[in-house]
C-alpha cells in the first residue's frame, strides 16, 4: 500500500486515485476512491452511492464546482501536475476560508519537499509525495520555518497582531 502524510505522520494511503487505474470498474465498490472532478459532475448520483468518494481538482478546475457538495465529501485532492503551477495554492484557500471544507484536503502530483510547510499554511492536510522522492526527508519540510508574519489558514492571526496581543497582556 503506498504511503502519504497525513496531519504531519506518514500513513498508510488507503484511498484508489482513479488515474492510477484504468477506470472505476477496476475499483471494487467498498474501496475508498478518488475521482476526477468532471467524472463526479457526469455520474453524480451513481458515485454518490458508494463508499467513500473523494473527488480532485486540476488546475484549471474552479473549487466552486463542488461548493454545494463539500460538506458531504470526505476528501478533496488538489492536482500540481508541474511544480511551477501554483494554482492548487489558492483552491485550497477557497475551499477552505470560502466554503468551510473541514475534510481531508490532499496535495498530489509534483508535490517536492520545499512546498509542503507552504501547501499546509493553504490549507493542506495531506500529502502524496511522488513516489520517487523520500517521504520521510519531505517530512522535514513542515520544519523548515519557525512562523509567517501574514495571515494563513493554518494561522489566520498575522504576527504583528499576535506580537500585539502579547505585549498589551
């Protein structure tokens, strides 16, 4: 089974992502699966009565599209197919701040050691490190800066406002 971070530990992933099988019919039908977002949108209904369904979003994909449907879905992955796209960045921030998504939201594709700190201040909870990169160095990346001075989701008070709060107690 491969393996992924999720909440800052490495895990078993128990989750099918549908590109990496044929077609959901190769997908037995109690095995948590994640599909692509237009597959979700075309058989809703039918997806809807499996399991466990997570759906993922390409770049190009507005998180919008599954507003009405967040607070079902247990998981939403967000696609980097290349390391230089960084729209996944502001999809998880919406999914998040906008529509209150409180499920497991994952990165996948060319998710590199040096973004995961980044991915998780987004939003992020989980992370499929490429299979050819270590997953226990890429833990290392969380640790890679002590705190932000801007607002995130993982710290939606910016430092300037903390460091105030502080002195005034």
């Amino acid at each position: 089974m491969p393996l992924l971070i999720k909440d800052r530990a490495i895990v078993e992933d128990r989750w099918t992502l549908l590109r990496d099988v044929a077609s959901l019919a190769d997908v037995p039908i109690n095995t948590p699966v994640i599909v692509p977002l237009t597959l979700w949108q075309e058989e809703h209904d039918v997806l809807a009565g499996r399991n466990a369904v997570g759906v993922w979003l390409k770049p190009s994909d507005d998180p919008e599209s599954l507003a009405a449907d967040v607070p079902r879905l247990p998981l939403i992955a967000i696609d980097f197919p290349k390391f230089v796209d960084g729209r996944g960045y502001s999809s998880a921030r919406l999914l998040r701040e906008k529509y209150h998504f409180s499920g497991e939201l994952r990165a996948i594709g060319d998710v590199p050691r040096d973004q995961l700190y980044y991915l998780r201040q987004c939003g992020f909870d989980a992370f499929a490190v490429r299979a050819d990169r270590n997953i226990a160095n890429a833990m290392a990346g969380f640790d890679d800066f002590s705190d932000n001075y801007q607002s995130t989701v993982a710290q939606p008070v910016p430092l300037f406002r903390r460091r105030a709060a502080s002195s005034a107690a």
